[in-house]
C-alpha cells in the first residue's frame, strides 16, 4: 500500500499491519493485511486493540503518555539487568 502520491510516503508491504497517522497527525489510520482464512498474529491483535482503545478512550491514551513521560523523567531504577546478575550478587 503506497501512501502519498509525490513518493514521499511510506509503503507497507502487503503482509504487515501498521498503524499510521493521518490528518496532520490528528487521527491513526490501522492497516490490516488480508490474510484469507488465516487468524491475525498475535502483534496485530495487539496493534488492533490499541487503536479501537484510541478511539472509544482517547483520554486513556492521554493519561498513559503523561505516566511515560513522568516515569522518564523519574527515571526509576529497575535493578540489574539479567546479564548484569552473577552469583556474586545472591545473598
């Protein structure tokens, strides 16, 4: 699927799902390949969902990205990563 007629756009190849925006960025637009009989991957289902929350709960949407950016900006410690744990550090 090939977006924007002077070549600047993105094309989606026939087998992946996205989700763009549209409207000067102001509306998501879900692209959603046609797979026949055969059931959507899990990812899709993922995007699916994230973009029927969008629009039956955009104020949702609005609430998790202030809570991404406090906790960027907190920047909380989450610990040692598992390839920086070694048998020095049990207790």
């Amino acid at each position: 699927m090939a977006h924007d007629s002077d070549n600047s756009g993105t094309v989606i190849p026939p087998t992946e799902a996205a989700i763009l925006t549209s409207g000067n960025m102001t509306e998501l637009e879900l692209i959603l390949p046609d797979l026949g009989d055969e059931d959507l991957p899990e990812i899709a289902i993922f995007l699916v969902a994230c973009a029927m929350r969008f629009h039956s709960d955009p104020d949702f949407v609005q609430d998790q990205l202030e809570w991404l950016v406090r906790a960027h900006d907190t920047e909380v410690d989450e610990g040692l990563k598992p390839d920086q744990l070694n048998s020095a550090n049990d207790d």
